[in-house]
C-alpha cells in the first residue's frame, strides 16, 4: 500500500522511537487509514497509539505482524470414524434424523451432517446396480434413493423425453383431429355401441422376457367417457332433425295437438261441490249518527250452480246498508264475485305465488275485454290510499275464476289534475296484500 505521510504525521512520529513498538505503530496508522480520517484523528493519535500499545504489551505480540504458524486448540478429540459410520447408516437405513442420530451417539449435529454429505458423494461417483446387471427383469434395493429402483438411468431419461413429447403433440393427435376423435366416441356412445380398448402394440408386461416395457403398454392412452346427462335440467334433450321431413313433420303436429288439448282441459269449468259456509252480507242499523253491525247471516250452501238463494228482505234495504269489507277467507271461499263481471268495471285480481295464503297478492285493475272464460285487466298501483294508472301500461289477460271481487265504482278527490287521476274505493282492503 501507498504510504500517505503528513506534517502531523511527521510531527508525533519524531517524539516516538522510531525503532520501538510505538515507532512501528506510528508508521502503520500513518500508512493505513484513509486520507480523510488522518485529519479527524489527528488530535487524539497520541492517545490512541498509547492503548495499542497496551494491547500489544498484554498480549505480548505485535499486531503489525501476520501470525502464520496458528495451532488449532482442541478441547475434545475428533470422533471415532467408526461412531460416525454407525451414525450415517442409522440415518440411511433406519431412517433416523441428523438430530436423533447426533444424540443417540454423542456426536454434534454439524459433525454428522459433513459426514452424511460425504457418505452421498461417494455413492453419487458409484455406477447404478442395473448398469452393472445383466437381467433387466430384476428389481434390485438402492441404497443412494432409499427406495426400490427399477429402472436404471437410461431408461428414466427416455421415459421422462417421451412424457415431455406426449404432452405437447397431444398424445399424436393435431388440433383438428382431437374433437373428431371426441365426437366420434361421444356418438358411439350413444347409439349403445361398446368401445374396446386397442390391443397393446407389445407384449403384456411381466416379470419375465426380453422385451422392451413401452410407457402405452403400462398404462395407455386415457378414454372419453360418454357425455352425462344432468338429471336436475329439466330441459328434454334434442337431436339434430329435418323438420321438412313427413314422419318429423307429423311428430311436431302431434305433439302440438297433445298441447292443446292439455290446456284446454285445464280451462274446463267444473262442477264443484262445497259444504263451506259462505258470507252473504253484514247488516248494519244506524244509531244516531253511528252504524251498529250486526251478527252475520251465514247460509248453509250445499252445492254450487248458476242460481242464487233466495234472500230475506230485510236484509239489505238499499244499497248503501250492504257492508263490502268482507274478509280474505270469507272471498276466497266463494266462487264468483258478486257483481257479474263487465267490461268497465274496476275488479280485485288475485295472483297465487305459492302454495300458502300469504304468498297471494292483490291487484286492482279496469275490465277492458271480456272473452268466454278470460278478461283482459289494465293494473293499477296503490300509493297511499289512492289507485293510479302507472306511466307504462300494465295489462294481462287473466282468468274469470282469479277475479275475486267486483268493486263499486271509484271516487275522485282534490281539484289538481294529479289529485283527479287518483282513484279512491269505498272499500276496506286490509284483508288483501294490495300492490
């Protein structure tokens, strides 16, 4: 190294012998540290050249010097070669761990692995045991892999060069041809036909023989299982057809017909005979200025038809002393409204979303058609106590039998033009899930 001397350097060098200790000291720290702490240091040289000093009388050599003739002090012996073997092959064989191993026999557990590395790297430079044998059919132990190795170095390289080629090239097969293949196995598969496996191009593999072991022989080529069918899909499944075809054709025709005639039936009005007892009115007298209700009048209605029962006189006077908040259950029980339906007439529809009671709503609409056993029903929707016509028109053809109620006709309230279009009904609807 370059020495680097100052006037400072210079200047504590003079006052040291320079053929001493501290002379030596002085002319290391001046050659080794950096230009840019001899400045720093400068003030505090002489003290620190007298703890070096120190430090040198203490351990009695120089530190200047390079100590080329170090002795390894050794507190315990080396191991016994014979210890360490028995270590590594309870590692090998009984398949103990390093650590087990180490403290089973007394030994540090870097010591056991230096060894258990060198012991693999002495069999890694051994040649393989089926390289040396003649009779490829045997399967011999190795004690490198710890397991059974039954195909030598060679044959792992071809078995791994043809997995990796099989794997890109589609086990021989293009891009074009694998649906081909697909489909055409899918098809025989469902016209009942049986699919058998080709025969192996090599002999069956066994213990015994010269021949060579193919990786198509041990195990081949996998198979496409025919498509399955969902059970859950409720939908029919098809096949390609010409429907131009007379047989196909008069299939079609068929099963229309069969549609028809299924929905008509379901349209057939039929005779239903109850034993439930029906509410007929609430006859209500006036108290002042209040309206006192009577019992109800309940009539025993053994059998449905066209004619209604005869009804006392007294029990309605006119039409203002007939109460309509019938119940859910009293509406539901009867079989036509009570008022014939016609075209005009504000009507209550009832919509069945399940099978329970509560899953009906109600929808109040206007009769603007009437066709046999159907009507078609402009909606309205209810915003407070008010029924309005909404901005896109809601209509639906609907059956006579989900009408349940004919209402009176509605009243208007307020002078605005948006408080005229509200629709209001003389009516208690709080039996009704209203929408």
């Amino acid at each position: 190294m370059k020495c680097f001397r100052t006037s400072w350097v210079t200047k504590w060098s003079s006052r040291i012998d320079s053929e001493g200790p501290m002379g030596d000291l002085a002319l290391y720290v001046s050659n080794t540290l950096p230009y840019s702490l001899r400045k720093d240091f400068s003030r505090n040289l002489k003290g620190v050249l007298k703890i070096l000093f120190v430090d040198i009388q203490y351990r009695g050599k120089d530190l200047t010097k390079m100590v080329r003739t170090y002795q390894l002090k050794r507190d315990k012996p080396p191991p016994d070669l014979a210890t360490l073997q028995r270590a590594v092959a309870s590692i090998v064989k009984d398949g103990s761990s390093i650590r087990a191993a180490a403290e089973n026999f007394g030994l540090k557990k870097s010591t056991v692995n230096d060894a258990l590395r060198r012991y693999r790297a002495e069999l890694d430079a051994q040649p393989d045991i089926l390289e040396t044998d003649k009779s490829p059919a045997k399967v011999l132990p190795s004690e490198r892999r710890g397991f059974w190795q039954v195909f030598t170095r060679e044959q792992e390289k071809q078995l791994t060069e043809y997995l990796k080629a099989a794997s890109l090239m589609n086990h021989g097969l293009t891009g074009l041809s694998t649906p081909a293949t697909t489909n055409s196995t899918t098809e025989a598969a469902d016209h009942g036909e049986v699919i058998q496996d080709s025969e192996p191009e090599g002999p069956a593999p066994g213990t015994s023989g010269t021949a060579p072991i193919t990786p198509e022989s041990v195990r081949p080529h996998p198979r496409i299982d025919p498509t399955k069918r969902n059970p859950s899909n409720g939908r029919k499944r098809g096949k390609t057809r010409i429907l131009t075809d007379t047989p196909e054709k008069e299939q079609l025709e068929k099963e229309k017909h069969n549609r028809e005639a299924k929905k008509a039936k379901k349209k057939t009005p039929q005779k239903k005979i109850t034993k439930t007892k029906k509410m007929v009115g609430r006859r209500q007298t006036k108290v002042g200025n209040k309206r006192k209700p009577s019992a109800f009048i309940r009539l025993s209605v053994s059998e449905t038809s066209s004619s209604e029962p005869e009804l006392p006189d007294d029990i309605c006077d006119d039409e203002s002393d007939m109460s309509l908040d019938l119940g859910e259950d009293d509406v539901v029980a009867s079989d036509r409204p009570v008022s014939p339906i016609q075209i005009g007439k504000f009507v209550l529809v009832k919509f069945e979303l399940g099978k329970s009671k509560s899953s009906c709503v109600y929808y109040v609409g206007l009769v603007e058609s009437i066709d046999n056993d159907v009507a078609d029903v402009k909606f309205l929707r209810k915003i407070g106590p008010k029924f309005v016509f909404p901005e896109i028109e809601d209509k639906a053809t609907v059956d006579k039998k989900d009408i349940v109620l004919v209402l009176p006709d509605p009243s208007s309230s307020g002078g605005t033009a948006r408080s005229i279009a509200g629709h209001v009904f003389s009516r208690d609807f709080s039996a009704f899930n209203i929408k």
